[in-house]
C-alpha cells in the first residue's frame, strides 16, 4: 500500500511526458540537464554508501569494481544476471577456498625447487668450505600458515527474536512450493518471449520487467541501471524521457521500483496503447516477483540462513548489485546534458556547470544532510541559472 501514492504520481507523470513534443524550449532543456545532474550526484551518493554496507573485506570491494567495469562495457538483456550469478559463485568458491588450496600447494611446490636450485648453486661454488656441516645460509621453507576457516562455519546461527505480531506461519515446505511455482511461471514467461515473435508490447514489457524484478538485488537504485537497459534498449522510451522521469522520480514518495510504472504507461502510450493497461502491467510486472520470493523465502531462510554456501553467494550477488549502481552513474551521465541539437543526450562533462551541479547534490546530501527532493530542485534551479547567464550573453 506504501506504493501506491508514488506510482499513481509516476502514471499521470507519464501521461504528461508522452503529451511532449519532439522538441521544447532551451529553458526546459537547461532545466532537465540540471535535473539529470543533480540525479547523478543523489545516484552516486547511494552508490557510496551501499559500497560501505556492502564491503566487508577485499573480495566484496574486488567484486563491486568488477561489477561497475563489466557492467560500463557490455549491454545485453541477459548480461547483468550473468553477472550476479557470476559474483554468487565467485563468492563461493572464495569461501570455501576451492582456488586456496590448489594454489598454495603449486606455491609450495614452486617454492621448494627455487630452495634446492638456490642450494645447489652454493654448494658448486663453495670450493675450500667444510661441506660436511650443514650450510649455514640455507633455510628451510617457512611452514604454510593453516587453512582460513569459513567464516561462521563453525559457529552457531545467532538466534533472531522476531515480535509475535510480524511472524509469519510459513513451512519451509509451503515456501519451497511457492518458490518453484514462481520459477515455473518465470521460466514460460521467458520461454515465450525468447521463442515467440512478433509478441505484444504489453506482453514484452511484462517479461523484461519480470526479468528486472526477479534478478535485481537489494532494491534501491540497483534497479535503475537493469530499468534503463530493459526499456530504453527496446526503444520503448527515449533516453530524454527516461532522464525526465528519473529526476522527477527522486522526489516522488515511495520506492525506486515506481520508476518502472513511469516506463510502463509511457510505453504503452508510446506504442498507442492505453498508458492505464502500460502502468498496470509494469506495476505487476516488477513487484510480484519480490512479494512471492520473499514470502517463499521465509518459509526456507530459516533451514538456508545458517549455511555458509548461501552466505557466500548473498554476499556475492549483493556486492555485484551495488557495483552496477556505478554502471548507472556512468550511463546517466554520459548522456544528462541536453538541448536542442542533441536530444539524445550528452555528457555532462561537456560543460563544467553540470559537474559542480552534480557535485553540489552530491556533498550536499553527504555531508550537509541535503534530502534528495530538495537536491533534485536546487538542480533544477541552478540549470535555469546556467541558461539565464548562457542567453544573456548571447
């Protein structure tokens, strides 16, 4: 219900975007560029302090850098699930130490002939020498430290005390049951739109925002990045009104997942549909998937909770999610600045002013307590500001 009021303000925002013409006057274009601006440096504040959350030692730090280089030089609808699935498994294989071993012994066995070349070499060339006694400058290899023990392996699951009033009665049968019906749904869905053609629109923007609502991890801004890539890349939206409500969805109440109900009903009207079916479909679309895991997932975290492979992988997926929040950044701001000769966007780095701007919502909201609403409108501000000093010299 928390939704709700956010997503009905993201569905009359998008019947108000897809009523604007192909072009529109120099002083919005200013206005919406210091919008985008302000919107990175709030996205890039979010990516921070998810990163300090989501590292915890060099493997997660390594994984979040992987993520946001991997994500900044590839787009296709499935790699950014293969990348998470990619970071659960490296988390894994890390726990457990799978590489560890095999390379310390390598190591071990490396280290042990350089010792006896090495000890050769100076019995050759120590003529004259007692070679009866043992060489005093020979040393012997120092002994392997012992295995890293898994982390929480070896120790009990820290009780939770959860209040009466939010337990759910929830087997981890009847979750195991929800989970495989919703994976059964999810998998025809997929299946249908890798092997049907020419499907409807509607239909489309339901399996990639199922897809995005499946895959996505931690919520938040990790969403914006597979929003972007799974409508903007069909060509469904325009990268300008993608910007415009990704900046006007900053001050909207309620999660970032409203974001996808804007795509939706500008989709659809987009395409000649009604933009109420649009909104209605992105709304199921990208949060079914988190209600029904969720709800399935309390009935087996519990049995789950205390196994290190599954802390492991958690761990992994998290980190990769915050690492493709970067990717974000990246892409919002390689195509933020706009006006009338290049509506699709270009870096905001092509003018110093948008830097500051992004850096002013940025150390505002980090250090000065600045809420993104009021970012976003300062923004906004200093862009029509740009655009009176930029007109008044002309």
């Amino acid at each position: 219900m928390t939704s709700l009021p956010g997503a009905v303000g993201m569905y009359a925002l998008s019947i108000g975007v897809s009523s604007i013409g192909t072009s529109l006057p120099r002083a919005v274009y200013a206005l919406l560029s210091g919008l985008n601006a302000a919107t990175v440096g709030i996205i890039a504040l979010a990516a921070v302090e998810l990163s300090h959350k989501a590292v915890t030692d060099r493997l997660t730090r390594t994984l979040v850098f992987l993520a946001a280089a991997a994500g900044m030089m590839y787009n296709a609808l499935w790699y950014f699930p293969v990348l998470m699935a990619a970071a659960a498994v490296a988390a894994v294989v890390h726990d457990y130490r799978w590489v560890h071993r095999p390379a310390r012994r390598i190591l071990g066995v490396l280290r042990a002939l350089g010792g006896r070349r090495r000890e050769r070499s100076r019995d050759g060339g120590a003529q004259g020498h007692d070679l009866a006694g043992p060489s005093s400058s020979t040393q012997t290899p120092a002994p392997t430290p012992d295995e890293p023990v898994l982390s929480g392996a070896n120790t009990a699951p820290e009780p939770r005390i959860i209040p009466k009033e939010f337990r759910l009665d929830f087997s981890w049968k009847s979750g195991t049951a929800l989970i495989l019906a919703f994976f059964a749904t999810f998998l025809t869905a997929m299946t249908i739109r890798g092997v049907v053609t020419d499907l409807p629109i509607l239909y489309r923007l339901f399996s990639n925002l199922y897809l995005a609502g499946t895959i996505i991890f931690g919520g938040g801004p990790v969403v914006i990045p597979l929003l972007r890539e799974y409508v903007v890349a069909e060509t469904w939206v325009s990268p300008r009104d993608f910007l415009i409500g990704l900046a006007i969805a900053q001050s909207f109440p309620g999660p970032n997942f409203n974001f996808a109900v804007f795509l939706g009903g500008l989709t659809a009207a987009n395409a000649g549909r009604s933009p109420l079916a649009g909104a209605v479909v992105a709304f199921v679309g990208i949060f079914t998937p988190g209600i029904v895991l969720v709800h399935g997932t309390m009935g087996v975290w519990g049995v789950l909770r205390s196994r290190p492979w599954v802390k492991a992988a958690v761990r992994g997926v998290n980190a990769a999610a915050v690492g493709l929040i970067y990717t974000a950044v990246y892409r919002i701001w390689q195509v933020g600045f706009l006006d009338e000769g290049f509506q699709a966007g270009r870096s905001l780095g092509d003018d110093p002013w948008w830097i500051v701007v992004a850096a002013t919502a940025y150390v505002g909201g980090r250090y000065y307590g600045v809420a993104a609403p009021f970012a976003i409108l300062l923004g906004a501000a200093m862009g029509l500001g740009r655009y009176g000093v930029v007109s008044g010299r002309g």
